[in-house]
C-alpha cells in the first residue's frame, strides 16, 4: 500500500511515545506493548502509525468510542493528497489509516448512519439471527463431517475460517465456488503488514473480491434475488432507493466485518484450550459454562484490536486536548486487559462476572454482527468439545499472523485427533 | 424492585437478556425496550444480574 497519512506535530504538553504498531508481531509482543503504554499512560501521542494520539484504559476507551459528537468515523472528515495531489479520502477507522472499499454504516455518523444502522441491527438482532442458527448449525457439523473420519484438519481452514465465510457468503447469495477464494481474500489480508510484499499480493485478492461485490450489486438492482445482497442493493432509505455507491459499500461491510472476525477468537480459543487443558476439561463436564467461557474468550483475544476516528473540534480527554483533525486509535484489546477493570486481567476466569468487556466495542458503532458472532462461536465451541474432545495442535505447524495491529489471529492451526463419525 | 432503562445508552449488546431472559425485552431492533414497573422476587436475580452485565451502564436497579 502507498498511502501515508500526513503526521501532524505532536501537541504542546502530550506525553510521546514511540508506539509503531506494526512491529506488534506476536500476540505475546503486542499485549505486553499495550500493558506497558497502559501502565505509562492512557493517553498518549506517538509520531508513528502516522502520527496519532493513542487511547488504551478500559475508561477512556469506552469514552472515546462513545463521544461520536467529537471522534468521528466518516471519511468525509480527513483526507490525505492522492495521485495528482487530489483528495484522497481516508477510511479513518483503519488503523494504520488506508484507503479501502467503503463500509456503510461503519464509515458513517450520525445521522445518516442512524437509518444504514437500523438496517444492519434489525437484520443481526438476537431475533434476526435465531433464523441463521440452521444454517450455523449446518455448516458446523458439515466441516466437522468433511474431515472427522481423517483425524486431521487445519481448524482454521476447517471450521473456524469455512464456517463464518459459508454462513455469511450463502446468506448474501455468492456461488458456493467462490466462497473459498473470498474467505481466504479477508482471512490473508488481515494477516499481513501493509506495505509488505505478501500483503501486496493480498490487496490484489482483495480488490478481486470488492470488485466481485460490484458485481453482484449491478445484478442484482437490475434484477433482485432472494438473498441477503439483493436486499441490501434495494433497500429503502427515506422512501427511495439507497444510492449504488452506498448499497456496495453495506455488502463491503456484511462481507469484510462478517467472514475474518470470528475466524480470529474462535481459533484463539481452540489454541488456548490446547494450552490450558483445564479449560477444556471445565467446558467438557460443565457445558453450562459456555456462555460465560465465551465472553471470556472475546475479551483476552478480542478479534478487532484497534479503531481509528478523526478529532472534529477541540477535546479533552483523559486530561489532554486532542485537536481539531488529530488522529486518534482507541484501542480495544487494551481495554480488554485493564485491570482496573478486570481483576487478574492476564488470568481466563472461566465464569467472570460482571464481563463488561469491548470486544465489540461500545458507543454506536457497537459490532452489529456481535450476536451471529457469539452463535457460530457457540456452535463450534460446542461442536468440537462433544465430537472431537481430544483434539491437539500440532504446535510445530502453529501460525500467528505476523501482524496484530487491527485484528489478531492464527493464520493456520493444524490439529489431530481420534477420528469420529460423521452426522449428516 | 424497578430496572430503569437510559435508552439512549443502549446499544443492543444484549448482555442484558443473556442474564435475565424472563426480565428484559428487546424491540425488533435489538435494542431494550424494557418496561416493568414490578421486577417479581423470583426474578430479582435474573435483573441484578442483567442491569451488570450492561457493557454501556444503560441500566439502573431501583430496589424498594
């Protein structure tokens, strides 16, 4: 990637940090550079990542992802020159900032995120996503099918990658062929540095996909299907049709916040349970404790790690005034791990209540997909411990993604196990 | 015992009816729409519970 956000000056009386988020290249390193800046100071302004303010309490996390007023989240808000020295406009919640496919609502304030968002709450309510739950379940056990007899699977190729993607790819109607190339598109680009020769390789994939998206939003506004993209292509705003710009841009977000996000906590949870076979034990007598265990997954490996929003006016926070156009991170999985909120923040608490943590972050852009996240996080959890108990990893073939700066994960996780039978 | 609903704090985690499906209601959005002017005592720790687990404090316990 090309783009660079312009670095502004650090602020008068800023506590600076170097804090370049793009050398968090294990899940080891990133969390202790985030308990260390925690430690230091929840606030803090760092020339790197282009030069941004960087929030890291559970409180100020909470408040700046609440102040929409003041931390915005559209593009429309910054921009960056682009080729010819025209405006390039940024998608601010990228952190590093880039330039990507849009996402509606997420690239939106209010209030013209109000109607986009009722949209996406009305479809992935706890309700909305009880209508889905076939279709997890099928999936689950069908993987699980596919490779049970053999007694081994990469579980991330297997479940925890296949799963998401077929649930949300067949929901919005893509070709069933297709739906490994579009998975691995999200799943690889995640994993990468920006600006690295592997990453380049994956924005290629990506722009595929995106241009796919296109695609199918010509087609199906001509002529509407029975899925999830021929709804989003015509669906109503203020008694008329939503614009094609913004109807790419809510399959863009369906797609891209659907098929790599539970991908990442739910792989993070099966390796945990390959290190702490207490958990496991626990989860396997007591199914009863899932609820709680799951909660507690998200908040130690929160899927997105960072946002990023635009400063439209002035604003104190934490004691510092942030400026008009500073840039600012807002980091979750730092919230995550306060211990000023969470006790023994380090230790999994298989039933820790109360778990007010941010995974999904909180405010107005709260994840939309967080009830279909928690019901195929639920389902696999759940499916692995009765069918394939004794699963492990094999640790030699263990991959993290060689980034962890907006979404963490493990690219791949090979396991074994007693081969079972199959359901289906 | 009253739960108070800030309705403008809620945004749908629904965390709360994870912890007391018999005490809280969602609208079709997903959001709280709570309205119990009387918590039963059988259910009191179903609210406690759920006013809690609220990740935005949109919830507040009136005990008597």
């Amino acid at each position: 990637m090309t783009n660079q956000s312009v670095a502004s000056q650090p602020p008068e009386g800023a506590p600076v940090v170097d804090f370049d988020l793009s050398t968090h290249n294990t899940m080891a390193v990133a969390n202790s550079k985030w308990a260390e800046l925690r430690s230091r100071t929840p606030v803090a302004w760092s020339d790197d990542n282009g030069g941004a303010w960087i929030v890291s309490s559970y409180d100020l996390v909470s408040d700046a992802f609440r102040n929409w007023e003041a931390f915005r989240s559209g593009r429309d808000v910054r921009t960056i020159p682009g080729p010819g020295g025209s405006p390039n406009l940024l998608p601010i919640n990228a952190v590093p900032a880039q330039t990507t496919a849009l996402m509606i609502p997420e690239e939106l304030d209010p209030p013209l995120w109000q109607p986009y968002r009722r949209v996406f709450a009305e479809l992935l309510s706890p309700r909305g996503v009880e209508k889905l739950r076939p279709r997890v379940e099928y999936w689950v056990t069908k993987y699980l099918d596919d490779v049970i007899e053999s007694g081994r699977c990469d579980i991330v190729e297997t479940l925890t990658s296949g799963v998401p993607g077929a649930v949300v790819l067949e929901w919005l109607g893509f070709r069933e062929d297709e739906w490994h190339r579009l998975g691995a598109a999200f799943h690889n680009m995640s994993a990468f540095v920006p600006g690295s020769a592997t990453a380049d390789h994956h924005m290629a994939e990506l722009e595929w996909a995106f241009d796919r998206i296109k695609e199918e939003v010509t087609a199906v506004r001509e002529k509407p299907r029975d899925d999830l993209t021929s709804f989003l292509a015509n669906v109503q705003v203020g008694g008329e049709r939503t614009s094609y710009e913004f109807a790419t841009g809510m399959v863009n977000m369906a797609m891209s916040g659907g098929v790599d996000t539970t991908t990442s906590v739910a792989s993070a949870a099966f390796v945990h349970m390959h290190y702490h076979p207490e958990v496991r034990r626990r989860l396997i007598d007591e199914p009863e404790l899932i609820d709680s265990a799951i909660e507690e997954f998200l908040r130690m490996y929160p899927p997105a790690r960072t946002h990023g929003r635009t400063v439209v006016e002035d604003t104190e926070l934490g004691g510092y005034m942030l400026r008009k156009d500073d840039r600012i991170i807002i980091s979750e999985v730092s919230a995550c791990h306060d211990e000023t909120a969470f006790p023994d923040a380090d230790e999994f608490v298989i039933d820790r209540f109360p778990n007010r943590h941010v995974a999904f972050g909180v405010g107005s852009h709260r994840c939309p997909g967080s009830h279909l996240a928690r019901a195929m996080f639920k389902e696999m959890l759940t499916q692995v411990l009765e069918r394939i108990p004794d699963y492990s990893i094999v640790e030699e073939e263990l991959q993290e993604y060689p980034n962890w700066t907006a979404l963490g994960g493990w690219s791949t996780a090979p396991i074994t196990f007693t081969p079972g039978t199959r359901r289906l | 015992m009253k739960v108070l609903v800030q309705a403008s704090r809620c945004q749908g985690h629904a965390r709360c009816l994870a912890e007391g499906p018999d005490v809280f209601v969602l609208n079709d959005l997903g959001y709280n729409s709570t309205d119990v002017e009387d918590v039963p005592a059988h259910l009191a720790g179903q609210a406690r519970r759920g006013v809690l687990a609220c990740p935005e404090m949109a919830l507040t316990l009136v005990e008597d």
